[in-house]
C-alpha cells in the first residue's frame, strides 16, 4: 500500500518576497532585478492586458506578488534597482530554448538577450514551462544571477517559497553526504501483477544538490528548492510510465535511453506515437537525471513543487546540459524536442504505479533509500544527524 509523506504538521511563515530574494540571492546594492513571464501572445503584456484573462493564474501572481511587490518596497528595502517585466513567447516545452524577442508593458518590441539578460543582475522567470536550462546556459554566459518558477501557484507561494532556504540547503547537504559517491541506484516498481527493476548507474560521481541558494557567481535557482539529484553514467531495465492522457506504459530502457514502450493500460495510440518519437529522435529517450526530494512539503499539483517532497523519486529525459550532463540541444534530430521532462513518482501523481523499494550501492554496501515512498531508516538517520 502507497502512503505519502506526512508535512501536514509543518508550519510555514507567511510568504516575504524580501527574505526570499534575501537569502537566495544575497542582492548588492545598485543591482537590477526584472521578471519575465510568458505568454502565448507575449504582445498582452502591453498595458498588462494579460490580467484580464483569468486563466494566467501563473502570470497574475508574476505580477500580483512579484512586480507589484518590488514596485511597492521590495526594492528600496534592499537597494535594488529596476523591477521591469518583459513577456516571451510561450515555449510549449519544459527547457525548449527561448524566443529571441520578448515585449514590454509600453509595446516594445525587444531582443531578449540584449535588452534584458545582460543588462539584468538579477532575473526572475516565472513561466508556464520550466526555463532552467536556457536560462542557465545564458547565465553562464552572460554573467547574471536568476530564478526559474515556472507553474507558481498559492500553494507553492505559501509553502515552497516561503521557506528559509538556508535551512533547506543545510537538510539538503545531509542528504547529499551520505548518498553522494554512490556505486548504483536500483528502483523497484509495481503495477498491478506487473513487476520491475530500472538499474541506475552513478560510477561514485558527486551526488549534486538543488537547494534554492544562488548567492554567488552566474546561476540560475530552480525554485522551489530541496533535491538530490544525478546525472546517470548507465541505465538498464524498465519502468512504468504515466502518460498525460492517463495511459500505463512500461518503458524498456538500454545503453542510458528508453529504446521503446509497451502498453500496459489505457490508449494504444499514446504509446504507437510515443515509439515514433523514439524512432525519429532517440535522444529524446535518454535518461539524463536521477532525482530525491528532500523537504516535508504540502502537495500542490505542480511537479516544481511535489519532487521536492521527501520520499518521492524522479527521473528525467532528455537535455542534461544543465546538469552537467553531455546532452544539449543539438544533438537532438528536432530542437523541439530537446525538452528536460521530468518524471515523477509520488502517490498522488502515479498511484496506480507502487514503489516498494530504492536501493543505493555505496562504499561496499547496499542500503534502503525509500519504501512504499517513505524514506527509510537510513534516510531518517541522515537527516537525524
């Protein structure tokens, strides 16, 4: 029987967007902070004229919370300068590369990378997708310092964002030390009569964490925070899959990739495209994250939040060079595809998929990360110490 983590007991204070920026950040005096969103046409933001759809929840609290925020104190408090927001055009994909141009609240027309990503210390991207990637490989490259929150909503404001995220990185540190350097993960799951075993292997790298601080040099934060993840050196097995549609489909994976799917339960015609996909782009097979949530936190329906719960496991196709993994965008037959798609398992997310058991490998001996999506004893211990 599946259970979920239990964080109803824990309290979050309210949400600061002062203490976020502050310990996220550490911002400088005389820094420039601005905030991007996206939109299917990224024209609305003129006059904010977004606002008056009421399906752009998530661009409605860039502005309510964040914009309006900044604009009425935020950044005189801490000594910041600008809080612009500029609009893309929506990606359609988690990590696809973003558009050239983006667009002001006056109308203008403007290059995204000129006139905003480095001319910006601070960059705030509170999108519809995920765009860690692209946005960590700008500022790298370009210098600046930024979160990435795609799909906000009240739950996250008032429980994944408000949380102390020195605190965070420290739980998170306690994790990354006693799984870090691993030989191997192994993941057994179960649907139904169906039993199998994806086979993870790390090659003793350093386990790395995400864990909300970006205080120092060119970064990017991926917000909300609390994770320990991997960049996978082999893969074999299979696992199970639940598509959007609700379809079951077991994935059989080989040489680090998905090389094809098998209907377990659902539409026949989901798993027939899927293989497709592989067959045309078999890059978008790949396997290029291993992930554990490292934090008690309440589920909001959105996967930026709900892998960050402790107990739960996730792995990724596709672009890894965010990572540091070796896979980037043009290796990819098609670069709309070159997605970074998470896959997560939690009870709430896949409860027809169980999970009774994550094994690491690591200095001679094999030990029980998680059951039944409780973090076992050797978890708990480390979190103890």
């Amino acid at each position: 029987m599946q259970t979920a983590p239990n964080p109803q007991k824990r309290e979050f204070p309210p949400f600061s967007l002062t203490r976020l920026l502050t310990t996220v950040f550490d911002p400088k005096g005389g820094e420039r902070v601005c905030i991007l969103i996206d939109l299917d046409d990224p024209r609305d933001i003129a006059g904010f004229r977004f606002l008056e759809n009421p399906e752009h929840t998530i661009q409605r609290h860039a502005h309510d919370v964040f914009f309006q925020g900044l604009k009425s104190g935020v950044l005189a408090e801490l000594g910041l300068t600008g809080g612009e927001m500029f609009a893309y055009e929506i990606t359609g994909g988690s990590n696809l590369d973003l558009p050239e141009k983006c667009f002001a609240p006056d109308g203008r027309e403007l290059s995204l990378l000129e006139d905003v990503l480095k001319r910006y210390d601070i960059v705030l991207c509170i999108s519809t997708y995920s765009a860690t990637a692209p946005l960590t490989a700008f500022a790298k490259k370009h210098g600046f310092r930024g979160a990435t929150m795609h799909g906000m909503n009240q739950i996250i404001l008032s429980s994944g964002l408000a949380v102390d995220y020195f605190d965070v990185s420290k739980e998170a540190e306690k994790l990354r030390l006693g799984m870090t350097r691993a030989d191997w993960v192994e993941i057994d799951f179960a649907v139904g009569e169906e039993r199998c075993t994806l086979h993870v292997e790390l090659a003793q790298q350093e386990a790395q964490k995400s864990h909300g601080l970006c205080r120092g040099g060119a970064d990017i934060a991926n917000l909300p925070a609390g994770e320990i993840y991997y960049v996978p050196a082999g893969v074999e097995g299979q696992f199970p899959m639940k598509y959007e549609d609700g379809t079951l489909g077991l994935m059989h994976v080989t040489g680090g990739r998905i090389t094809s799917a098998t209907l377990l339960r659902g539409n026949a015609a989901t798993i027939e495209a899927h293989n497709e996909k592989l067959r045309l782009d078999p890059v978008t097979g790949e396997l290029g994250e291993l992930g554990f949530g490292t934090q008690e936190l309440p589920v909001s329906g959105r996967d930026i939040q709900d892998e960050k719960v402790l107990g739960t496991m996730h792995v990724a196709t596709g672009r890894s060079d965010h990572l540091g993994g070796k896979l980037t965008p043009d290796r990819f037959a098609n670069r709309k595809n070159a997605t970074h798609d998470d896959i997560l398992f939690a009870p709430h997310k896949t409860p027809e998929i169980a999970v009774p058991q994550v094994r690491m490998h690591r200095e001679g001996a094999t030990v029980v990360l998680i059951e039944n999506f409780e973090p076992a004893a050797y978890m708990r211990g480390l979190l103890a110490e």
